[in-house]
C-alpha cells in the first residue's frame, strides 16, 4: 500500500501512462494490472445480483428448507458442462442488470459527487449494520464454541502454501492492491496528504472489520453447530457457499429475529459490494479517458455497457462453473503477478529510495530502510514462489476447465497488447480535471 500511494502521489496520471513514463515498453503492464480488476468486475457484479435476490427473499425465507439445492439448481440451474452458455437465468440477469445501472448512476458523476458521496454513506452503514449482526450472534447457543474454532490455530497448516496463498490473495483483494484501484485513487489525493498515515488508517479499519466480522460469522457457525448436533468442521466454509447456502440454512433456524437479522445480512453485503464494484471500474475509466481523450461521463458508460454485455456470461447456466474458474486465473495467476510486477518495477526502475521520500514528506512516523529491503526483495522472492505454485495449481484439471483457464489467459494478454498499440489521444491530465 505504501508502494502504490506514492506512486499514485507522484504522477497523477492513470497506470498504463505510468508505466509508460517509466519505460515505453511497460505500458503494457499497465493495462495488464488495469484490465484485472475490471474483469473481476464482471463476475463480481453476478454475485451482487445473488444478494439482491436473497435480499427480497429473506423477508419470508424464500429459499425453502433445502438452500443447497435452492442456490445451484432452482436459482442458478448449474451445470458444469459449457452448453448451459445458451440458458440465461431471467432473475439473476435482471438483478445483475440494476446492478450495473447502479454503479453507472455513481461513477458516471464527479467523484465527490458520485463515488465520494456513496462512500461516505454507505460505509458507516455497513459498520452499523455488521455490528447489530455481530452483537446479536455473541449471544447465540453455541456461540463460545465457534469463537474457540476461530481462535484455536493449527499450526500444521503454516506448512501448507495453498494457506499462504489463499490469505495472500485475500489481503490483496480486500486491501485492492495490485488492481490499479489504489493507485487511481491516490492520484485525486491532494499534494500534501500523509501518505504513511492514510496508508495505517485504512489496512487498519480493513483488517479490523474482517476480525470483527469474523467473531459473528464464527458465533453463527457454532450457533447452527450446536443446534443440530453436526461437528462444526462439516459447517464451515467459505464463499459464496456461505452466504447463499449456510447462512440461510441458519436464517431457517433462528426463529422470528430471523426476519430482522437475514435482510440487514444482505443489505450489508450489498453495500460492501457496490463500494467495492466502483472502486474497480474507476481504474478503467481513468485509463480509458486518457488513452482515448473521452471524458469521464462516455467512458464510464462505454465500459458498463461492455461490463455488463460480459457479466450475461455469467448469468446462464454455466455461470456458477466459469465464475470458479475465472476467479482463480484472474487471482492466484493474475492478482499475483501484478503484484510482482508493481513490486520490481516500482522499486528497481524508479527506485524505491525515492518513493520512500515521496512517503516521509508530509508524514511524522517516517518509514526506514527496511521498508525498501522489502520491496525490492523480500515481497518479489515471497509472492514469486507462491504464485508458481498457484500457477501449477490452476491449470492442472479436466480438459473443459483448462480451455476456459487458457481463454481468459489469452485475454489477459491480448487485451493489454491491442491497447498498448493505440497512441494516446490525450498528453494532458484532463481525466483529473473532470473527476
């Protein structure tokens, strides 16, 4: 985060021209990085659409007593073979579709106006309906013994790299570094904003949040482990299979105060979507005006349109099967190696001297030397060896699976290579000007 807050604060152009401006050549990573969390976008508006279907539905538990089989075959209607392509799911387009008029509506305006203001609403509101969950949950049966699963390590697993790189990915998905969010949005940051300071305040709020979060997610857990008599081990998971199978397997068992708990659960994955869902369009629409010299009204909506002509792919029968895979190239591959990416550039071809400057200036805890050690060795050498491993780990499955791994591939290479060919219109910050 402090690499890619003083790169933000330093050029004040989108991340292609950065890369750019550092050697004509690298431009290409830079759409490679820019282009990730936009894919990502794609799908991530599909699971937005689930919440909003299980919003309405938690008002009268609408899923019935089977959530598993309500979610894969009456919801989605999954299959794994890539002939459901031809069976679009109305619901889960519809929603998908309000979705994206959503986050048009807010990153098609000015930033204050739009993002800024968004922001500053919805999350307080995420922190407070959380927390009527959280509290709620503590005072749940069984809740000691979800706390206990939680917080009770096994060490064995250290060992393990699929652990490493799963917690690696998460922090870099959740902290947004690596996807050209973070430094798009250091780019609005006035000249003289502690950088070091923003930087511990905000992995500090992210951190704390998932901690506090996870204390109920646990409570719950235990809660329908108790409940049933079923080891909690056979309860947990992860994802979207708890959200939309476990969880309102619990709802069903929770009594009246379900009616309450399950919509404020939703709403509040709603609202921590869409935060996230603008956040990773703005990047692209950063990018997309300079390159083109659009402002920022037609690139936004030239980029939802194509958003959300991608997103249908996954609103069909094979949804479910390509959003797994898809998530996991553009993760354990892609996320990976822009970080690395980011890391050797930043550090060895600017100098991470310099942008240790850049940090310290306008801050009173200044970082040291270590903070560079790190960068420009320990961080590469550390992900470089887990994302190999991620590497293997993706593309090593059926024949059906390893062609849509290597499709995306061949689009995360592609689709950075065609926009690199095209000049830029634009030499001015006029994108700044108009956000």
């Amino acid at each position: 985060m402090f690499l890619e807050y003083s790169i933000g604060s330093k050029f004040n152009v989108s991340v292609p021209k950065i890369f750019k401006s550092i050697k004509s050549k690298f431009e290409v990573i830079g759409w490679f990085i820019t282009i990730i969390p936009f894919l990502v976008l794609t799908y991530y508006v599909c699971v937005i659409g689930w919440d909003i279907i299980y919003f309405v539905l938690s008002f009268f538990k609408g899923w019935g007593t089977d959530t598993n089989s309500f979610f894969s075959s009456t919801l989605l209607q999954s299959t794994d073979s890539l002939s459901g392509l031809t069976n679009f799911i109305p619901p889960v387009l519809i929603a998908v579709l309000i979705v994206w008029f959503i986050i048009w509506f807010i990153s098609h305006r000015h930033i204050n106006s739009g993002i800024g203001k968004v922001n500053k609403i919805m999350i307080p509101m995420i922190f407070i309906m959380m927390g009527i969950v959280v509290f709620y949950s503590l005072t749940l049966n069984g809740a000691r013994l979800g706390l206990s699963t939680l917080l009770t390590p096994n060490f064995d697993e250290m060992y393990n790299p699929k652990v490493w790189a799963a917690a690696i990915t998460q922090i870099l998905f959740s902290l947004s570094i690596g996807e050209a969010v973070l430094i798009t949005y250091a780019s609005y940051l006035p000249k003289k904003t502690n950088l070091v300071k923003s930087s511990f305040i905000v992995t500090c709020a992210n951190c704390g949040f998932e901690l506090f979060t996870a204390l109920g997610i646990f409570s719950i857990l235990g809660f329908m482990a108790t409940t049933t008599g079923t080891d909690i081990n056979n309860v947990v998971t992860q994802g979207t299979g708890l959200a939309f199978i476990v969880f309102p397997n619990i709802l069903n068992i929770m009594g009246p105060i379900a009616y309450l708990i399950g919509p404020i659960f939703f709403l509040c994955i709603f609202f921590a979507g869409i935060t996230t869902t603008i956040s990773y369009l703005e990047p692209m629409v950063n990018a997309i005006g300079e390159k083109f010299n659009v402002e920022r009204k037609k690139a936004t909506t030239y980029l939802c349109i194509i958003g959300a002509l991608l997103t249908t792919i996954f609103t069909t029968s094979a949804g479910g099967f390509l959003l797994g895979i898809t998530d996991q190239i553009l993760n354990e591959v892609g996320l990976f190696l822009a970080t690395i990416l980011e890391a050797v550039i930043f550090s060895w071809f600017i100098g991470a001297d310099k942008l240790l400057i850049i940090l310290n200036e306008h801050s009173n805890l200044k970082i040291g030397k270590w903070w560079e050690i790190v960068i420009k060795y320990v961080l590469p050498v550390l992900l470089t060896f887990i994302w190999v491993h991620g590497v293997i780990s993706s593309y090593e499955t059926t024949i059906v699976k390893l062609a849509v791994s290597l499709i995306i591939t061949i689009l995360l290479i592609m689709i950075p290579l065609i926009l690199t060919l095209i000049p830029f219109k634009s030499s001015s910050k006029h994108n700044k000007s108009s956000s």
